[in-house]
C-alpha cells in the first residue's frame, strides 16, 4: 500500500503546509490589526515589512525544522502543538474582530470625503 508524503508527520511537506497556513494566518491578523497601514501607531512602514517577515518566515522555517529534527534536537509534536495553537488563536481572533465590527456597524464604512462631491 502506498502512502502519500504529506501523510507521514516527520514529511517536509506536511511542515511546510502547515507552516505556510500559520504564516498566512498570521499575516491576514497583522494586516486587521494594523488596519492595512492606516492607523498612527501601526504605520504601513512597520505592518508590511512585517507582514513580508512572516510570510519568508514560514517558507523557510520547514526547512530549518527538518534539519534540526534530523539532528534530534526538536521533536515535531512540540512544534506542530506550537504552530496548530497560533492557528487556532489567528483564526479565533480574527473572527472576533469581524463580528465586533459587524456588531459596532464600523464593516462597511465609506468615507465621507468621496460621497460629499
């Protein structure tokens, strides 16, 4: 009987597709919370290039992962519990925001700017 790679939990492809949806989990809740760069605290010069991190962060960390598992120095369990739970805390959060935006009638704002002429 033959397996598919992204079956076996020590596959680089399973570490790779996991770590890719954290990064973009991650990415979308730093793009809600800095409101796509137009809040003062959270400038467009701050979010983006964070944004760009996670995002090389997540391709090249399956990578890092494999070798320091074949070294026996990580164990996988450890590390998908770790990136399975920022998931799970990405999505949890950003649900959250898009009811409360629902809830307080901020979803759909237009400015008032565009709509005067």
């Amino acid at each position: 009987m033959m397996t598919l790679p992204i079956a076996n939990k020590n596959s680089v492809f399973k570490k790779l597709a996991s770590c890719l949806i954290c990064g973009l989990t991650l990415s979308a809740l730093i793009l809600l919370i800095g409101n796509g760069g137009n809040i003062p605290w959270f400038p467009a010069s701050v979010v983006f290039p964070l944004v760009g991190i996670v995002l090389v962060a997540s391709l090249f960390f399956p990578f890092i992962w494999q070798y320091l598992e074949k070294q026996q120095k990580i164990t996988s369990d450890v590390v998908y519990g770790v990136i399975y739970s920022i998931i799970r805390f990405a999505i949890a959060i950003n649900i959250a925001a898009f009811g409360w935006k629902k809830v307080f009638g901020l979803q759909f704002l237009v400015p008032e700017e565009p709509t005067n002429q």
